[in-house]
C-alpha cells in the first residue's frame, strides 16, 4: 500500500518511537502515585502522549494525500557534523588554534567547489580573529596550544 | 509616584561603567553575529550567552539584552539587503525592504528601521515598567496548580504560532518536556535518560540544543541551496538618514508597529514574530494610500521593524515577573537567570529590586546604543554582508563550536552539539518547526515540580487543575486558542498570515 502524506507518516513514527522508548525507559524507575509521584510518573505521561501524537500522524498519513518527504543531503550534513566533532576531539588534545584550523578545513568539504587556498587563508584568519576576540579582548579561558592549558 | 523611583533605582544601576561598556558590547557583538545570514536572535543570543557567566547577575542581563537587540537588528539588515530574514520575525521586512533596497534606497529603509525601532523599544520600555509591578503582585499569589495552567497556555501559544502542522509542533513541545527531564531528578536523586552518561546527570545542555537546532542545523539547510544567487545591494546604499518626507510618510506606521508591537509581546508564544507579522498585515488595510505595498513602500519597513522591537520588548514582561518564557530567547534569557543562581519569577522584582529596574532600565540605554552604533557601522555590516556564504559559514560554525565549549569548558557538549545538530537538520526534513522544542525543555522540569506540587497539596485529585479559578482561566484560555485554530475559517487566515 502506498503512503499518501509520507511527511507526516515518518515524523509521525519517529515520534511514536520515541514515545515508546520513553515509556520503557521510565518502566525502570517507580511510578508513584498521583499524590506522590515518583521520578516516572510525569515522564510516562509525556511519553504516553509523544506515542500517542505519533499514532494521529501516522495512520490518516495513509489515507490522506500530503507533503512528500524532503530529500536529505549528505555531504553538508556529515562534513559539518564531522568538523564539530573534530573541533571536540582537537580542542581537548591539540589546543584552540588547531581546533579552529581543523574545523574550517573539514567544514569546507561540505561545499563541492573547494579552494584550498582560501581555505587555509580562512582558517588562519579565523583562528587569529578569534583567540584576538574572545581570548584576548573577551577573557575566556580556552586551552590555546596543545598540552598547554 | 514609585515609578519614577524605581526607574530612577535601575537607572542607577544601569549607568555604571562597567555595565554600559558590556551594554555597548552586547549590542555591538549581538548585530554583528545577527548580520550573518541565517542566523536570528536565538542563536546569537546562545553563542555569547557564555560570555555572560563570569558578570555578576545585572551586568550579564544588561549585555544580553544588548545582544538581543543587536542581533534583531542586525537580522532585519539582512533582510533588507540579502532578502534573507536572520529569524522568522524579520521575515515581513524582506517584502518592502528588500524591495527598497532594490530601487536604490537600501540607506532610508536600514534609516527607518533603526529610528522605528528605537521610539518602539523607548515605547515599551515605559510599558514594562508600568505594567510588570501589578502583575508580579497577581503572580505571587499563583498556587503550584495556577503555575502548572499558565505553563500550559504558555506552550499552547507556542504551538499555535509555529508554523506547519499543529500535530508536528505539539509534539516539539512534548518532545522538548521530555528533553528537560533528562538528568537527576531533584525529588528522588534517580538518574534519569542519562544511559549512563556522566556529563548527562545535569541535564542536556540548552545552549547546545538551541545552537544545534537553531545554529548548526540552518548551516547544514542553507548549504544545500547553493547555486541560489544571493544578490547583495552594497553598492548603492546612499545616506541611511530618511528624507523628510520618508519620516513623515512613516510616523503613524511606527506609531501602529508600536502599539501593536507592545501588547502582542506579552502574550505567551507571541513577542517580534506574531507582532510584525500583525503590523504589517494591519498597515496594509490601514494605511493611506496603500497601493505601493510589495513595491518598496517605507511604511511596509517601518511598521513591522517598530513592531517587533516593542514586542521584543515586552516580552520580558512575562519572563521577568513569572519566570515563563514566551519564545526561544527568553526561554534562554531564563537559563542565563538560573545559571547566575538566580530563580526567575514574581519574586525577583521584591528581592532584587536593583536587578529587575537595572534590566529595565538598560532596555532603554540598549535601544540607544543601538540607534548610535547602527546609523555610523551600516557600511561594516554591509560590508560583511557582501562576503560570500562559502567564508561565512565556517566562520558561524566556529562561533557556535565555541559558544557551546564555553559553557562548562567541557569538550563533551561539544557532542550533544553533534546530536542535536543531526536532529534539527531531521526535523526541518521533517517539517517540524524547532521553537516550541526550547519552550518545552526550559519548561519541562518546572512543569513537572509545580504538578508535583499542585497534586501534593490535592492528596492526588487532578480537578485541582479545575477547581482553582485562575487555573481553570488559563485552561480554558488555552482550550480557545487550540480551539480557534481547529475552525477551518480561523485556521486558513492563520495559514495565510504565517505565509506570507
């Protein structure tokens, strides 16, 4: 059978597994009562409802015509999402500049026309600019260079 | 009369060096990350919220609405001249803005929105300051149950506004409740959602959520739309002083935007987005001769400019005097409160009387600033502007990487980043609007504390809810607001006003 809102349909699963995995999540704390509720009891009413908005996307999703799902990009959501994680992993052993520098270079793979020059212009620069901003003029304590702290 | 006192007290407070110098910063730092294109208030206002942590409590609420206001500015400058809105309540200023800027006027139209904004923020500066005592005072007699209805109405003007499906954002705001119960819970010391994660047993970090959803997320978004020509009106800016004729044309504009700006603002999910949406929908009834609107009409620029700021304005009413945000950035403004150890609500205008009059009071010195920066830096911000997206966005994500790391200096919120990032690139797939998610993370662990309370006291009789009147009056007010949009005539309006 043909899925007819498939927008709707999937957000609508997506919310009804979470509700689930809500609801027997908190099956491992205890429940209370009403009058004294327990660490469970407001979140299995959250997640009871979570499932339950779930179910109302999901089933007239089937039968009622809606938006089709929007296509997914990978290469800008992975390459951005992989330069954050870099920046952690950098910033925690290498220090703050490289961490910059690390972020930018692997953030512009996100864009299929790479310009390495420009990008390691960019990464300079920004390094520069914001140990200038936030470490120099704003103060914040940042691990600059690596083992340093 | 007490009012002049207490505005007297926060001036006080507020015309220090010190606090002027962060005011000044706040507004400057805030246009200039609001400038950036895709990038509204909300994430602004979680990048340098952690370069608030070190003031003491005034100074860092004085530099944040600084950076609120900055960063509206700054993003009504992007509308204006890229047709890019920084946050959804700009939106309406592309329409004539941009249009403006197109014929070459780009000057008079970033003119008009800095002086409509500064009467409308003078405006509802003046409306905070009356109206937040009287209502504090109701506050204070709230019961847990009155608390618990009032967040409920709160959450269900969140969900009426976000655009899209009402079922999706219902389910943002129980998803973003759900997201706020995670860690320890206060009452019974149990751990809960965390899997075992340490760094999860204070909770999800908020500034990471909201820089993933509204920061990182909108990167990823825009990125996918290159080869979409961005055209940048730079060349042509002209003066930015309106002519005589412009201001003219304008008064009643701004003075409709103001009015109307003010008491949108307080309602509970309202605030800059409805009430610009509002002022220019009624500027084009209202307006005389209205046949220009679409086309570059300055009074399409100055109505909603003045309309968001006053709403942007007021909408501290509700966060100062009850502790309840009304949108994302309060809901921030909230967390800033509770990180400097401070509980947001009625009590605070008793307790900390130099507190709350120092932020009235700075709301003013903020609107001036802004005036004062904007009207001489319009050539930097453009100038920003026209660099391309390919040098931008590295430079956002830096920006990000660093608000977020700030917070506790702990790398691992650098990876609820990732995460969060990941889920709101999902949701705007999926369609689902992000901002009752914040609502209801900031909301979620309150929620569950003054049911806990409401229900203690009623020996677990849920018709408490009921039986109290003021709790019964935000039920049902909340009931009506659901109600309303479930009538096919209100609901297509709605559609419409949130299209446009």
């Amino acid at each position: 059978m043909r899925i007819k809102s498939p927008s709707d349909f999937w957000c609508g699963l997506l919310f009804a597994a979470i509700g689930i995995a809500v609801l027997a999540v908190a099956g491992q704390y205890r429940l209370g009562t009403a009058a004294r509720m327990g660490p469970a009891y407001f979140p299995t009413l959250l997640g009871g409802l979570l499932l339950f908005l779930g179910f109302t996307l999901t089933v007239p999703a089937l039968f009622k015509d809606g938006e089709p799902l929007q296509k997914l990009h990978w290469r800008p959501l992975l390459m951005v999402l992989l330069s954050v994680a870099v920046f952690g992993l950098a910033l925690a052993y290498l220090g703050f500049a490289v961490a910059v520098a690390a972020l930018v270079v692997v953030a512009s793979l996100a864009n299929p026309d790479l310009r390495p020059l420009e990008t390691a212009g960019l990464a300079v620069f920004l390094a520069v600019f914001s140990i200038g901003l936030f470490v120099g003029l704003l103060g914040v304590p940042l691990p600059l260079w690596p083992g340093g702290s | 009369m007490d009012i002049i006192a207490n505005l007297a007290l926060g001036f006080g407070v507020a015309v220090t060096v010190t606090n002027l110098l962060y005011c000044f910063l706040g507004v400057f730092l805030g246009t200039l990350i609001g400038v950036l294109p895709g990038i509204g208030p909300v994430a602004t206002v979680a990048m340098l919220l952690p370069l608030t942590f070190s003031l003491d409590p005034a100074t860092a609420m004085i530099m944040l609405a600084g950076i609120y206001y900055g960063a509206q500015y700054g993003g009504s400058t992007t509308a204006i001249l890229v047709n890019i809105p920084g946050e959804s309540s700009s939106v309406v200023t592309t329409l004539d803005g941009y249009q403006m800027a197109r014929q070459g006027r780009a000057g008079p139209a970033l003119g008009i929105a800095a002086i409509g904004s500064f009467i409308a923020g003078s405006f509802a500066t003046l409306v905070v300051a009356l109206f937040s005592p009287p209502l504090a005072e109701i506050a204070l007699k709230f019961q847990p149950a009155d608390y618990f209805s009032l967040m409920v109405f709160g959450l269900v003007g969140a969900v009426v506004l976000a655009r899209g499906s009402l079922r999706k954002a219902i389910g943002m705001v129980v998803l973003g409740l759900i997201l706020g119960l995670v860690g320890t819970d206060v009452n019974s010391g149990v751990m809960r959602f965390t899997f075992g994660i340490p760094a999860l047993a204070e909770g999800i970090s908020f500034v990471a959520l909201a820089m993933g959803l509204f920061g990182v997320a909108e990167v990823i978004a825009n990125l996918e739309q290159r080869g979409k020509n961005r055209e940048v009106f730079t060349s042509r800016l002209g003066s930015v002083l309106p002519s005589r004729g412009d201001l003219k044309r304008s008064a009643w504009s701004i003075a409709r935007g103001t009015g109307l700006g003010s008491v949108l603002g307080i309602l509970p999910g309202g605030g800059a987005l409805l009430a610009s949406f509002a002022a220019y929908t009624i500027e084009k009834k209202v307006a005389k001769p209205p046949r220009d609107f679409g086309n570059g009409d300055i009074r399409g620029v100055a109505a909603p400019e003045a309309a968001n700021n006053a709403g942007a304005q007021t909408s501290f009413i509700p966060m100062l005097t009850l502790g309840v945000p009304s949108n994302p950035t309060m809901a921030l403004m909230i967390g800033a409160l509770m990180i400097q150890g401070i509980q947001p609500g009625p009590q605070v205008l008793t307790q900390r009387p130099e507190l709350f009059w120092g932020i009235v009071a700075s709301m003013w010195i903020g609107n001036l600033f802004l005036l004062a920066l904007n009207l001489p830096l319009i050539g930097l911000w453009v100038r920003l502007l026209a660099a391309p997206y390919r040098l931008l966005f590295p430079a956002i994500l830096v920006f990000c990487c660093i608000g977020v790391f700030t917070i506790n200096n702990n790398a691992s919120d650098l990876f609820q980043l990732v995460v969060f990032s990941a889920l709101g690139y999902l949701l705007i797939k999926l369609g689902c609007e992000p901002a009752p998610l914040i609502l209801g993370l900031v909301l979620g662990p309150m929620m569950e504390e003054y049911l806990r309370r409401a229900l203690l006291i009623s020996l677990g009789d849920p018709t408490v809810l009921v039986t109290s009147p003021l709790s019964l009056a935000f039920l049902l007010a909340a009931a009506a607001l659901l109600a309303s949009i479930a009538v096919p005539l209100i609901r297509s309006k709605r559609e419409e006003a949130l299209k446009e």
